[in-house]
DNA sequence: CTGCAAAAATGCAATGACTGCAAACTTGCT
DNA sequence: AGCAAGTTTGCAGTCATTGCATTTTTGCAG
C-alpha cells in the first residue's frame, strides 16, 4: 500500500498547468487585442505550446471561454437540491435568482468579466453563450422536475425554467445596454433582481 | 411620365432570381448532403454562379438559413398593434402565442422545417438562431413597451417578453427532443400552446 | 442606336480556424 | 533499463470569409 502522498497523478498536474497557461494566454489576448485579432496561433505562443496543441485542449476558439463550468448554474442546482419542504417550484428559483448573484459572479473573475464583454460584442461568443445557456437551462428544469415528482412533469418544469431565465437573460441584456460597464456590481444586480423579481412575481406561490 | 408598367426595376428582378436561386440550391443540398458537407463553393455552382458571388448575397453560410424576416416576429408585432384598448400587456403575449401557430408556421415552408432540424443538430445553425431570437425578443420589447408607455418602461417589458419567449422555446425545445419529427403539426402545436399556456397563466390580466 | 457610369459578378490570393495523420517525446510503472 | 500509454508537434489539406482588381451587365441619357 502507499503511504499516503498521491497529491495527484503528477502528468495531470502538468496538463493542468498547460490548460490554465493557454487560459490565461487568451484572457490576457483578448483582452489587449480583440478577440477576432487574436489567433489561435498567437494564443499558443503565448502559452509556449505549439498551435496544433491548442486543440488538445480546447475543441475551438469559443470553447476556452466557456471551459469552467457556470458557477451561477451549480449555485441553482445547489438551490433546488436544498429546498424547504413546502417550497413551492417557483419560489426555489425565485430564491435562486436572489442568491446567485448572476452578474456579480460574473463579474468576479476576469475570464467571467472578458466573457461577459465578448457576448455582448462578438457574434460568435454571443451565440455560443446561448447554447451554453440553453443547455443549463435543461439541466435545471430536469432537476426541478425530479425535485417535484408529483407536481411539475418534465415539459412544465422545462417552461417555468424557461420563464424564468428567459426574464433574467432579457433584463440582463437591457441593463447591459444601457450601461456597457456596471460602475458598481452590487448596485446592478440589485436592480437586476428587483427587476427580474418584479416581472417575475405573478408566481410567488406557484 | 412612364405609362404605368414599372413592375419592379428590372434589374432588380434578377437579383431577387438570384438569391432565390442560391437559397434553393442550399436547401436542397443541406436536406441531401447535409449542411457541414455542403461546401459554399457547391451552393454557387448549383445555383449557376461563382462561389464569390455567393457573398453578395449572404454574409455567412447561417445567414442563409436566417435571411427572409421571421413570419412569428411579424404576426407578434402585429398582435401588438392591433390590441383591444383594455388589454393587458400579458394578455396580448398570450393572444399572440395562441394565434402565430409557432412550430406550424416554421414546418409551413421547406426552408422553417429545415432550419427547424438544422437547429436541434448543428451548433452553427443553432447558434445564429438563438441570437435572432434575441434580436427579436428585443423588438418585441420595444413595441410592447411603446404600446404600454404608462405601464411599462423598458426593462419591465423586456422581462416580461423575455419570459414569455422564454418559457415557449424551452418547451419547444422538449417537445422537439422527445419526437424529432412531429407526425401531425396541428396536433404539435396544440400541445405546445397547452404547455406553454398553462406555465405562463400565472400572468393572465397582468 | 450609342456610350457612359453605376451595379453586379467574378477571379485571385491570402488569412485563419480546424482536422487527420504520423513521427518524436514524456511519463508511469515494471 | 525498457516498454506502452499519453502528449506534443509539424505538415498538409479543406473550407469559410475577405480585400482587391477586373470584367460584365444594365439603366438611362444623348
């Protein structure tokens, strides 16, 4: 038996440093150049690679902004499995909604600030942030359906989940537009949620 | 002054057999050989032009799918204009779910039916058509909020449509995932409106 | 009819994402 | 030390998309 190291495999460590360098390579990339100016080929320089080893790790350009998976997405699952007993569906997303701090988050890490920028400006990261929503959403109406066996069936629970997120992706896109750059996070996702909450309410209960 | 002919600028009339042209030798060959097999060069020589020329008439092989305005949009819109004095916001989203027939619209040409499958299998064609629906939404917003200018403002009618729109695409989106290929669409679109009708009744006379 | 200028169609060359393939390297373990 | 699985690269090729320069077409005036 081993004693007891085993910090980890020691070769995935290494993969593991190549993945965050090519990140942190492209972040830093996007961010100076402009994420259209910015090739694969330059990314991979950066991070001391060769280009053709990009695709080891990242299946495309798009995907290395979307390679983490959605802290938002885990917080709302995480709401949904600790649900009061009598909590109706509704009310745990609306619990969600408040607690994630869907921008704040974002916010949070520079790769979640660049994304956030890039979507609202590159047509290519815009439509893969879609899907990548899309695909969440899923994700949480199955969860809400098996949370609520005996109330919501798979196509409700997929259209309130849809509701919901739907609101708060258009809010969300307003807000933005106004202001391209939240001076204070806090403060936009205060009127995000109080927004998205208002338009929201008819369900409280539901 | 010219008698009274002048049915369409002539040359005009070309451009327009043109681009049908393009567009129908892309449909038939994404339906035979499949969109990623189907090369821009194919699409032109098809339609008897040169491959450059394809770009005269569209920005991207998506743009293709997405050129001619959305018969849903227009029918939304027009749900808008055309509302009784009393009506609620919410009570003219549901009204116009009910009447634009959503999927049925979409199967109706060769062109919505195969956007309709290229949607649910290629991440490109996907992509492009969650942005315009964005897009859409984002219009839909606009005039709601315009028709409503004491009740609404802009961030409530975005929330609000961005449910509504929210909540039938997740559905849609089920739905599509458990018969691929509705046999009947009337019968399909019954059951659309139904589930959407009932997530969204909550909002009734908001 | 004729000629000209705008509009449209093309051809060519170049860039850059992405893929398949096979050779050269590393690492993990015996 | 020595092999096998896991990785990294280089290379060549396909394809979308674009900029530029050239050749056709078409609409209209003279």
């Amino acid at each position: 038996m081993a004693p007891a190291p085993a910090p980890a495999p020691l070769r995935d460590r290494k993969r593991a440093r190549t993945r965050q360098a090519l990140i942190d390579a492209a972040v830093t990339l996007f961010d100076r150049d402009g994420y259209e100016q910015t090739t694969i080929a330059d990314i991979a320089a950066a991070a001391e690679v060769g280009a053709r080893t990009f695709f080891n790790y990242f299946a495309s350009k798009e995907d290395l902004l979307f390679s983490e998976s959605d802290a938002r997405v885990r917080a709302t699952l995480d709401a949904i499995a600790t649900r009061e007993p009598h909590e109706a569906p509704t009310d745990v997303l609306l619990r969600a909604l408040r607690d994630v701090g869907a921008v704040s988050d974002e916010m949070a890490s520079p790769q979640g600030a660049l994304r956030l920028k890039l979507g609202r400006t590159v047509p290519a990261v815009r439509g893969r942030a879609l899907q990548a929503q899309l695909d969440a959403q899923r994700e949480i109406a199955r969860q809400l359906a098996a949370a609520y066996p005996d109330t919501l069936d798979e196509v409700s629970a997929a259209a309130v989940t849809g509701a919901f997120i739907g609101a708060i992706t258009a809010t969300l896109q307003v807000l933005l537009e106004r202001s391209a750059e939240p001076e204070d996070p806090a403060e936009f996702h205060r009127v995000l949620v109080e927004a998205t909450d208002l338009a929201l309410a008819p369900w409280a209960g539901k």
